[in-house]
C-alpha cells in the first residue's frame, strides 16, 4: 500500500508518521465497511433466490400432484372387477 511505503520514509517528521498512520485507520475501516455492505447484499440477494427456487419446487410439486390425481380419476380402477 502506498501510505505503508510512504511510512518508512527516513524523512518524515513525528507528525507526517501520525498523519499516515491515521490514513492507514481509515482506510482499513472503510474497506471493512464496505466488506459488510457486500456481505449483507449478497446475503439479502442469496435468500431471494432461495425464496423463488422453493416457490418454483412448490408449485412443481403441487402441479405434477394435481396431474396425478386428475389422471386417477379418468381412468376407471379394473382392480375390483374380476
């Protein structure tokens, strides 16, 4: 990183050394601010998925059941007649 090569500078004053370890802070805590941000976006975003994939199985499911009761009853049951 540019402030850490900056600070072992022979030259800088106690001041200068102070002013680029502050930078150094808080550039760190922004990338970790923006580290959570994502992190909670992605999380928001896997969870929508994951809503619509169970609500496509679910209706899946309920479609294909709804087709195997409505085949049942078309067709007369032979297992009773002999």
């Amino acid at each position: 990183m540019i402030f850490e090569r900056e600070l072992h500078r022979g030259d800088l004053t106690w001041e200068q050394r102070k002013h680029l370890l502050e930078l150094i802070q808080e550039t760190a805590r922004l990338a970790s601010q923006k580290d959570s941000e994502h992190k909670r976006h992605v999380d928001g975003l896997l969870k929508k998925v994951m809503v619509g994939v169970g609500s496509g199985l679910a209706l899946a499911v309920v479609f294909v059941g709804g087709r195997i009761l409505t085949q049942g009853k078309e067709e007369p049951d032979d297992s009773g007649e002999s």
